[in-house]
C-alpha cells in the first residue's frame, strides 16, 4: 500500500520513507510533510519521527525536515506539473490521486468576498493512505439488512476510527448482495472523494458493481440529484451535520430512499447535542445509530443501537440520552 503513494514523492522524501522498516511500513496510516519542520508518520499505534536511512523514533529533532524545494516538488508531482489542473482542488484543500489516497494541502488561503478561491503558499501536506478493507461491515449485516428491508444507519465516531472505512464496506455489501443480502442500487455523494476514491470519475475502491457515484459534490446538493438523475435504493454519504446535510436526509427519507451516513462525534450525547442532527435523532430518522472507537482497533464497534438509541447488540438494556 505505500509503495503506491512513493512516485508522488520527490526523491529525497521517497528514499527515506522507502526505507522504512517493513514493519512499520505495514502500519502506516499518514505521512505529514511541512515545510522546515520534522518529517512525521502516523501509524495505528501512534504518530514518529523518520530520519535519512529511514530511522524511526519520537524525537522530532533527529528526523529528515523537509525544505522549500522538497515541498515545491511534491506540489508539482501531484499536480503533474499543472497548478493550473489543480485549482478546484486548491479551493477544496486536498487531492485525490492514484489509489484513491487523499492528500490533504494546508498553506496561505486567498479569500474572495467571504470565501476561499484557493490556496497559494503550499507548505502542508498530509497524505492519508486510502486502505480498503472487505469485510469490516460483515458484523452489521444481521443488524441493517432484512429480507425485504434496510435500516437507515447512522455511523458515529471521532477522526481515523474507520467510519468510512466501514460506510465503504455497507456500501459495498448492499450492491454486491453478499450474504445472503438482496442486492441493492446503491448511490454514493463523494464529497471529499474518501468513500470511492475516485479518480477522473472513476472509483479506485471496490464499491460494488451496482453502484453509481457524484464525485466532489457538496452533499446536500448531490443527494437530490442522485435522487433524480439515478434512482437509487441506499444513498450513501460521510460526514453529515450541517443544516443543509439533514434538509437533504429528510428529502431523501421523504422519497423512500434508505441511507447510510456518517457522523463525527466520540459518544451519542455528543452528538445529540450537534443543532444539525439534534433533530434526525430526535424523530428517529436513524433506525441503527453505530458508535465505533478505536479502543482495540480501528473499527472498534462500541454499541449498535436502535431509533430511540435503546442499544440492540447485547441483551442487557442499555439506552442513551437525547
């Protein structure tokens, strides 16, 4: 898997991520590059510091620091020489490439009447490792899917806890028809391409052979026209929460469309509290609210619950407040 996002890298990153010991090179989940600052890899056990010849440790003032010209390069290798072909994704702040990885930009904002044009100054780059993995929805299946029905899932949980990682997964599940599991239209709004990894349209994850995608479109606006345009059964979208985000889940709802969404939040009264889902739970428009963690993995299930947040996945009661 990192060996994909290597030819992105200008040369003198690239022979010090390469080589990294197997190991840790199996767990990586981020390199973050700043300009003039130490060279950073996440990894599921926590965040190091990486030296020429690959050297890993904590300690920042030992690692590789990335320069002006490291950072001018890699903004050109992703751009393939072409600011010009990247200015949408200057506006948006990150880039999707090959694989479906997404790399985050950070640097000076050009703001025109009131709103981002684009970025200029790039000096952050955060390169998040799309890693697709089969089966994490296997375990939601006799919880979402009936034999002539599917429940409207909601899953919750903080960054990096795998929520897209298993919304992909539903996804994937509900238009292949695996297990047993009637096989669905599914649409996906790929707002910020995390869910298909689309490139130039085309999805770079395994999202299902009756699946339809709207890459990069603003949620709220995409699901309307999916509805319209492609009449799904499931709609899927990540992170939801904003006004306009649960005006288009009641449309949705409204036209007998089921979906699955994504929500950031560490606990369900966390999210009881956000104004633009307060609502959608409230009226029980989530029929299986998911809460993941990453307690022991990513993808942790901590609690399935049901509309009225009364827990479904141990016989013991359990229900939150909202």
């Amino acid at each position: 898997m990192l060996d994909a996002i290597l030819p992105v890298l200008p040369p003198s990153i690239r022979d010090v991520i390469a080589a990294l010991p197997e190991e840790v090179r199996q767990r990586v989940e981020e390199i973050r590059i700043r300009e003039n600052r130490p060279l950073e890899v996440v990894t599921a056990e926590g965040t190091g510091f990486v030296a020429t010849g690959g050297r890993w440790g904590t300690r920042p003032e030992r690692a590789y620091v990335p320069d002006r010209e490291d950072c001018t390069k890699l903004l050109n290798l992703i751009s393939q020489h072409s600011l010009y072909a990247l200015e949408e994704e200057l506006r948006r702040g990150y880039v999707t490439v090959d694989g479906g990885h997404r790399i985050g930009l950070a640097g000076k904002v050009v703001v025109e009447n009131g709103k981002v044009k684009h970025l200029r100054d790039v000096t952050g780059f955060n390169i998040r490792l799309a890693r697709q993995v089969k089966g994490t929805g296997k375990a939601l299946i006799p919880y979402v899917f009936g034999p002539d029905h599917v429940e409207n899932v909601l899953i919750v949980s903080p960054p990096q806890c795998g929520k897209t990682t298993l919304l992909r997964d539903l996804a994937r599940i509900a238009s292949v028809g695996e297990r047993g599991v009637k096989p669905r239209k599914v649409g996906i709004v790929d707002e910020r391409s995390e869910i298909a990894g689309c490139l130039r349209g085309v999805p770079q994850h395994d999202v299902g052979p009756r699946t339809d995608v709207l890459d990069a479109c603003p949620k709220s606006e995409g699901m309307m026209m999916m509805i319209r345009s492609m009449s799904p059964e499931i709609l899927v979208v990540d992170e939801i929460g904003r006004k306009e985000d649960s005006d288009a889940v009641y449309e949705a709802v409204f036209a007998g469309v089921n979906l699955f969404v994504t929500a950031h939040g560490r606990s369900l009264d966390e999210i009881c509290r956000r104004p633009g889902l307060t609502g959608l739970i409230r009226e029980g428009v989530f029929t299986r609210v998911v809460l993941l963690s990453r307690r022991l993995r990513p993808g942790t299930i901590e609690g399935i619950y049901d509309s009225s947040l009364k827990r479904v996945d141990r016989e013991r009661s359990v229900r939150a407040r909202c």
